[in-house]
C-alpha cells in the first residue's frame, strides 16, 4: 500500500528489519532523510499519533503517486469525506458478510494444497501463497480469474516495479496505471449491460449518503483494491509460512493444537508487518514529539517499528503465540484502517489450518537463502522441502 523504500537494500536488513527499526526509535522521534525531504516516524505513540490526526497527517494523492490519476478510494480522500465511502464499503468487508466465503475458501485451499503436496516439494509462494488469495479476490471483484498472471504483472509493475530509477518507476508506474484503468472500465462497460454478483456491480447500484457512486468513484475504489486485494495476503502468508519453517517447535504448537492458529496470525502480522510502513504528507507546520515538522514534508510512518517498540510491548523481540493482548497494527490505523481485514484474517487462518493438516512438518532446504523484497515484504523464493 506504499512507496517506501528502506533505506538499506543488504538482504539480511530486509529479511530481519527489527535492529534498523529499533537503531530508527534510539535516532529520535523523528528521523530526516535529507536526500528525498522525508522525515521517518518509528515510536509506537508517535506512530499512532501521525494515523489518528488525518486533518494534519493527510494521505491524500500528494503522499504516494502510484500511477493514478484521481485520488484513490478511500485511501486517499480525508475525513469528512472519507466516512461517505467507509460506510458504503465497511458492510460488504465486514466480519459476517466475510464469513459466507469460508466454504467456498476451504475448497480451494484443500484443491491446491492436495496438487502441492502431490506434485512437491516445492515453491509455497507459486503454489498457493499467489494463486488461493488472488482466486479468492477476483472472483469477489468480479474479474476473470483466467486473466490472473496479466493481473499480477500489472500489479507487480506499479508495487514492484523492475526499475532503478525513481523517474523510472513513476514512469512505469504512469504507463501501467493507464492498463489498469482500462482492464477496469471495460469490466464497469459489461456491468453497465448486465449486472451480475459481483463487487463490481454492487459499487455501481450502490449510494453514499442518497447519491450513487459515478463510474470514475467506482474506477478510483477498483484501481485501489486491485492493488492492495491482489498482493497483501500472499505477502503475508510468506512471511508467516517462512517463519514457521524455521521455527520448528512453534510450528509444533500449531500442529498440536489449531486453535492456536489465530493467535499466531496476529503474532506473525505483529513481528513481520508485512506492510512495514505507509506515508503521510503535513497539511501544516506542526511537530512530532516536540520535533518541528514543517507544512508539506513526506512522513513515513513506520508500523513494522511501532509494532516492536520496547515501550509498549512486553519482550517485544519474542514471537510469543499466548501473548494474553495483541494490538498490533499491521492493518495501520484510525480512520484508514485496512479494510479487508477480516477477509485477509480468514484467509491466512484456512490456509494455515489445511496446509499444518496436511503437511505438518518442513523446512527450508539445506543452505537455502530467503530473498525479502524491498517495500511491501514477500519472498518469491519460498522454496520448503517436507
Ligand atoms: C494481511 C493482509 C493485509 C495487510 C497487512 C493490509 C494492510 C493495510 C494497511 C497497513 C492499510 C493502511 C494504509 C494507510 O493508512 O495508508 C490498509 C488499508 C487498506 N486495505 Fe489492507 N491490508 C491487507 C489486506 C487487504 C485486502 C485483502 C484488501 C482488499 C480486499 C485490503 C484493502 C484495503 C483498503 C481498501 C485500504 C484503505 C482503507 C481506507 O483508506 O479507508 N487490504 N491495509
């Protein structure tokens, strides 16, 4: 959901963030990087601070350019206006509305956890870790799962964009920006003649406060969930299934007892945040625990940081599956707390749940090094060996 770049590309950073988030807390309330005019936030109250105080912390189109040409919905619009587009959107996210999709979840899981095991070992991250979140969030869409692999690159080339430069990635990003949008319209273009069961069609016959959504409302929300549906789950299921192959004994827990299953996703989005950090930018001279911030600055805002502060986590560096409270936030904050939070819930608990069922012991091969991406964490070299 952001274009914040740690400031070290070394693999071992990358793969074990936490000594640079905590080096980023001893630094100071706030951290500037002179050579793009940004200023770091990594302290868990400062942190929550800069995400409750929208009016002064703003994410609007200015924080993080991502190929679109309107702001995206409802991620970059501030309250008030932000509250129109959650109450259309929270009922179709929300916890019992998402629990109707565990069935048709599980299903697939069980198909593609049987074809790896059968065809494996193997790669996790190609075998189910893209293709069980991605199925699931086309379908409810309503985009064609057959098209998937011209999805993700389309995706892949705004969040993981194969360029050096940051002129090149915003140029890239521009260019697949305009794909998007028109893989989008055509989709809105085919509901307009027929509607069908889809998020697609009910953005359309939906109304915010009396008044319908326009097409370009509906293109700015589909624009967004395109990104954050087709790549944060399968983020985050590499990250917890890396985790626990080489966690041989928390593993075991699981095994042993699945209802421990939910506990250790909160704990595993606490310790990876898979998100590890998203942008703000000042609508006014303000400051950040008595530290000057001037109107316009860059602020990013570190949550994989505040998420392993010493100041309010107890023993923050131990993956504890019993911590007795967990208010983690991987799914950010105040009023743009993640919206498919419920959704991203029930998935990584499915899979968790089949794939310790079926494969209930693994590990990396021999010598074999896991390569974290830079922004968003993932590992396409999942490689596990059982
Ligand atoms: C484990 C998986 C996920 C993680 C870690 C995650 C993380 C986040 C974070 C940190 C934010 C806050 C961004 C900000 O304030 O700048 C966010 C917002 C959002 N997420 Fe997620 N997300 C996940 C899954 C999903 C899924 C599956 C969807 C779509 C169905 C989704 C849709 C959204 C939307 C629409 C927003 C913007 C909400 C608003 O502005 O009101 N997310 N997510």
């Amino acid at each position: 959901m952001s274009n914040f770049e740690l400031p070290t590309p070394d693999p071992e950073a990358l793969a074990h963030p936490q000594p640079l988030f905590k080096l980023l807390r001893e630094v100071g309330p706030i951290v500037e990087l002179e050579e793009n005019d940004m200023v770091i936030v990594g302290g868990h109250d400062d942190v929550r601070h800069v995400l409750s105080h929208p009016d002064v912390f703003s994410s609007g189109v200015e924080a993080v350019s991502i190929g679109q040409v309107r702001p995206l919905l409802p991620l970059q619009i501030d309250p008030p206006e932000h509250k129109s587009y959650r109450k259309l959107l929270d009922p179709l996210f929300a916890p019992r509305r998402v629990a109707l999709l565990e069935d048709q979840t599980r299903g697939l899981v069980r198909e593609l956890v049987a074809k790896f095991v059968a065809d494996g070992p193997g790669n996790f991250h190609d075998a189910l870790s893209v293709p069980i979140p991605t199925t699931v969030f086309l379908q409810i869409l309503g985009l064609p799962v057959e098209r998937r692999d011209e999805f993700l690159e389309l995706k892949d080339g705004i969040i993981r964009p194969p360029a050096q430069t940051r002129e090149e990635r915003v140029e890239m990003a521009n260019a697949t920006g305009q794909k998007i949008y028109a893989v989008l319209q055509e989709a809105i273009d085919e509901r307009h003649e027929a509607p069908r069961d889809d998020l697609i069609s009910n953005f359309l016959t939906a109304e915010v406060d009396g008044t319908r959504l326009t097409d370009e409302d509906v293109l700015d929300i589909c624009y967004l969930f395109f990104l954050a549906g087709l790549d944060t789950v399968t983020a985050s299921l590499d990250c917890m299934v890396a985790f626990l192959a080489q966690h041989p004994q928390q593993r075991e827990e699981l095994v042993a007892d699945p209802s421990l299953i939910p506990h250790a996703i909160e704990e595993l989005l606490r310790w990876e945040t898979p998100v590890p950090g998203i942008v703000r930018i000042t609508t006014q001279d303000t400051e950040i625990s008595g530290c000057p911030v001037a109107a316009g600055r860059t602020v990013a805002v570190m949550i994989g940081s505040a998420n392993t502060d010493e100041r309010v986590w107890d023993d923050p560096d131990t993956v504890d599956f019993h911590r007795e409270s967990n208010k983690h936030i991987a799914f950010g904050g105040g009023a743009h707390r993640c919206l498919g939070s419920h959704l991203a819930r029930l998935e990584l608990r499915v899979v968790l749940e089949e794939w310790h069922q079926a494969v209930p012991s693994y590990a990396l091969p021999d010598g074999h090094e896991l390569l974290y991406s830079r922004d968003l964490r993932s590992i396409e070299n999942l490689e596990l060996v059982w």
